[in-house]
C-alpha cells in the first residue's frame, strides 16, 4: 500500500526531521562506542606507564587493570545494542511513514525493540568488540601467568 504523493508532500518536513533526530543518536552511539575505545586505551596505557614498577614486582596488581578493561567492554556493548535498536527503530520509521502512517510520530524510545535486540553479552562477543577487548585482557593474563612461573622457586 502506497500513500499518496500529496500526504508525502504535507508531511515531508515532519518526516525528515523525525528521521534526522534518528539519525543524530544512531550517530551519536557510534561516537560514544568509539569514546569508550579511546578510554580504556588511554586510562590502560597511563596506569601501565606510571606504575610500571609496582605492575611488574606486584602481579596482582595487574589483575586491578582488568576492572577498567571489563567495564569498558561493558560500556561499548550497550553503546552497539543501542545503536541497533536505534537503527531498528530507524527502519520502522521508514517503512511506517511510506505506508501513510503518522502514529507515534517523534517518539524515539528504542524500549519496543528490546526482544529482537540482541543482549549486551552478545554484543560483546560480536565479532568487532570481542579482538579489541581479548587482546589486552589476554597479554594481561600472560604477563601475569609469566611472572607467576618467574617468580616461583626452581624444584
């Protein structure tokens, strides 16, 4: 069913704009994601090199550094699921608007898609978070796993 053309012609600002507020957060998840990104880096770069010493003679203090690294994947997978809702309600918008109808015009609650979202952890384990965040989680547990073994007496 396709509405007229003179019903798209009315309502056309109202639509665009409705959609560009979309599309602002969408935009806005995505910047947010890569924030989260550049935190952890940054907070993990400056813990190891300012205490350096105490990470390498202390091997449990390198554990502390994976609370900044678990938190952080956390944030970054909320940050992508929201973005998907966003995206879906995205495409619900589009396709209502096209068939001529203007019901809940302007609500931008993403909650309704929440069943067909996948769930934090999944979004975690997706294929673009998961290397960014194993990576350093794993060079921590070697780091650690080393000193370990270096620090244990020879039988």
């Amino acid at each position: 069913m396709t509405p007229d053309a003179a019903f798209l012609r009315e309502h056309k600002d109202l639509i665009h704009k409705e959609l560009d507020l979309i599309q602002d957060v969408i935009k806005r998840m995505a910047a947010n994601s890569f924030q989260v990104k550049a935190w952890m880096a940054g907070i993990i770069s400056f813990i190891a090199a300012f205490e350096r010493g105490k990470l390498f003679s202390e091997p449990l203090l390198l554990l502390v550094l994976l609370v900044p690294i678990a938190s952080f994947w956390y944030l970054d997978g909320f940050f992508l699921q929201a973005e998907r809702k966003y995206r879906s309600l995205y495409n619900e918008v589009i396709r209502k608007r096209t068939a001529g109808d203007l019901s809940g015009l302007y609500d931008l609650n993403p909650h309704r898609f929440n069943s067909g979202a996948p769930s934090i952890r999944k979004m975690m384990v997706s294929k673009t978070l998961l290397p960014f965040y194993l990576i350093p989680i794993v060079l921590l547990l070697a780091a650690l796993l080393y000193m370990t073994l270096a620090a244990a007496p020879a039988a």
